[in-house]
C-alpha cells in the first residue's frame, strides 16, 4: 500500500494556497509537471480528485479540504517538535521565522539587524508583503512573529504594542502648501491622494480620520506598496499619507516634505503579533523581548 508523503503535503498545500499549479511551481522552485506529478499521486492515494478546473480557475474539492486541513495540522505539529527540539539545543542555534507587512519594513529592518548583532548565530527568514498575507501566514503557522499596524480582533492572536506610528500627509517640495502652518482639512478638498491598496492599514486610517471630518478625498491612483506612492508623490501626481517612520531619507535629500495640516500627524500604533495557541522556540521568545524593550527605550528618547 502506498503511502502519503511529507512532501506530498507541502506540495498540496502550495497548489491549495495559490490555486494555481504554476504559482505553486514557482513557489516551490519546482517544474509545473513535478508539482502536478505529486498531486496526482496524491489523488492516486486518496481516491478522490482534491481539486477541480472551472474555466480558467482552480478550487479544492471537498476532498482537497479535508487534506488540506489534515496538511496544516501535521505541519504545525512538525512545526512544534523543531520549537521543542530548538529548546533543547538552545537559542544561538536556533531560527526566527518573521513576517512584516510592507509598511512596517523600515522599522523591523532597524529592530532585525541590532538583535542580529546581539546573537550573530541566529537564522533570521524574513517576509516582507501585505496585511492579508502576514495574517494568512499567522494563520497557517508558517511565522513565529509578525510586526504589523492594524490587528483584527477574534482571530486567535495575541498583539502587543510597541511602538508608536505616527502617520502625515507627505507632498513634492514644490507644492503650494509646503511651508504653510495650520493646514486646514479643507484646504485638501481640491488635492488628489494616491493611496494604498483596500485592505491597507494606512489607507482605513486615513478613510477613518477624513470620514470623521465630513470630507470626501479624491483618489488619483492606487498603489500596492509604499516606495510606489513616495515615487509617484515626488513626480507631483499628488499627496500621499504615510508612516513618517518610512521618509527618513526622502526628507533627509528633500524629495518629500511634510505638510502641517491639522488633526495630523495621525497617531497609529505598531504591534508585536502571534497566535496565541503558538509555542515560541526560546529564539522567537528572545525576539520578543528584545522587541517591546526597544520599544519601550523609543517611547523615553
């Protein structure tokens, strides 16, 4: 009797993450006939297609569920017997699986490269995407951290503040409104915004604060990361709203110039998230409090 594999699983699980056979490939480093060769066995094994072609779209089929869901269990048990076995070993030998959304980059780059320096022997893996990526790997438990703005509520996760985000409306240093104190909301009326994708913490922030004033902004263009809008900002396509933490050397050369407007800097906040069911590896728990006591020494500086 033939039996199921460990990388079988992996392979599924890309295939049902994607949903797609070549973005799996490409995931995996894999050819696209060696990731469908594998699913096939694992039909073969099961006895039922786990995944079924509509026009151009791939679903999982209620089979492909049931495997899928048995795949993620198995990996998180796999997942805990490394933590368990890093305990044993000790922390210097052990590796910090880390997600940030793009946003945030800035920061825990600064946050990752001084625990680095503190413990060289650490193996850091660290992903960089957006918000609903960061939360799927938290889900999936294929991270031990993640550092993000914005948290949903009644997702199983634990979230810890650590440090403030303050959020101002950026524009190219040549804008009529450089240099003029107390903006007023309504002086924006006529500006156009590039902002992040739906979904984006800093774009529900700002949706937040204009709604609250009665305002109605005009969008111009729709970005997926912040070094597109900064760009886009300097070319005079219009003003963006982003994380002050993020424009250290685009204000540092003048490129970008902040704009006084009142009711800004909108004061958001950044969080130290993981599932609460997660048992962190002594390297994760290290991170951790390496990363609310820098924290903590950016609040009294």
């Amino acid at each position: 009797m033939r039996r199921l594999t460990l990388r079988q699983f992996k392979v599924f699980e890309a295939v049902a993450r994607q949903l797609s056979f070549s973005k799996a490939a490409a995931e995996l480093h894999l050819s696209q006939p060696a990731v469908s060769m594998q699913v096939k066995g694992l039909e073969a094994i099961v006895g039922l297609p786990l995944t079924e072609q509509l026009g151009k779209k791939i679903f999982l089929t209620e089979a492909g569920r049931e495997v899928l869901h048995a795949s993620q269990r198995i990996t998180a048990q796999l997942n805990d017997l490394q933590t368990n076995l890093a305990q044993l070993r000790g922390m210097d030998s052990g590796q910090l699986n880390i997600a940030v959304t793009s946003t945030a980059n800035a920061v825990a780059t600064g946050i990752l490269a001084q625990f680095r320096g503190r413990h060289p022997q650490v193996s850091i893996h660290l992903a960089v995407s957006n918000r609903e990526s960061v939360l799927n790997q938290l889900a999936a438990n294929r991270i031990d951290l993640a550092i993000m703005g914005q948290v949903p509520e009644r997702l199983g996760l634990e979230a810890i503040r650590f440090m403030d985000n303050p959020l101002v409306i950026i524009a190219p240093p040549e804008h009529r409104l450089v240099g003029k104190k107390n903006i007023s909301v309504e002086d924006l009326a006529a500006e156009s915004f590039l902002v992040r994708e739906a979904g984006s913490g800093t774009r529900g922030a700002m949706e937040r604060f204009f709604a609250a004033k009665g305002l109605e902004i005009r969008t111009s263009m729709e970005m997926s990361s912040n070094e597109a809008i900064k760009q886009a900002v300097q070319a005079g396509l219009g003003l963006g709203i982003l994380s002050l933490q993020t424009l250290e050397m685009e204000l540092a050369l003048q490129r970008l110039a902040v704009l006084a407007v009142e009711g800004f800097p909108i004061m958001r906040h950044w969080y130290l998230v993981h599932r609460a069911d997660k048992r962190l590896s002594p390297v994760a728990l290290a991170f951790k409090q390496f990363v609310l006591a820098a924290g903590k020494t950016a609040v009294t500086e």
